[in-house]
C-alpha cells in the first residue's frame, strides 16, 4: 500500500485528479464520503474519504480503481492510491 505525502494537495484537486481517472464518466456520490464511477469497459473508480486503515494511513481520501482490464492482464485487481 502507498500513501502519498500530499498534505499540499486540496481536496478539489484530489477530486479533480479521481475524475480524471474516470475520463468522461462523472463521478457521483453514492453515500457520504464515498464517490464512483463505473466505465464502460467495467473499471470501477471509488473516491472516498472512509477507510478501515484511516487511523494507520492518515489518510484523508483513497481513490479505488478496479476491475481495470489492462491492470488485471498484469495481475492486478485492485489498485489503491491514499492521500494524506
């Protein structure tokens, strides 16, 4: 797991940077905290300001990507980014 040292970043721009990784998809909030978008090609980007690790991390948000068809044909199913 990497937990970037971005105390410097906003929030807007962590969001800014989540949306960016769902491209055209909008990112919508599905309960509080927690944002997603689904592409069309089945990659789930979740944006959330929740996590189980929070009080290990620090982190104030984590972006999920899964299901990524080109992360999975390197072994990847999962991808987690957490920004402090």
């Amino acid at each position: 797991m990497k937990v970037l040292e971005s105390e410097a970043f906003s929030d807007q721009k962590i969001r800014e940077y989540a949306q960016q990784l769902a491209g055209d998809v909008p990112l919508k909030e599905v309960k509080e905290g927690v944002y997603v978008a689904k592409l069309s090609d089945g990659t789930k980007v979740t944006l959330r300001s929740v996590s189980s690790s929070n009080n290990e991390t620090k982190a104030r948000w984590t972006i999920d990507i899964r299901n990524n068809p080109s992360l999975s044909k390197a072994g990847n199913k999962k991808i987690e980014i957490k920004f402090r």
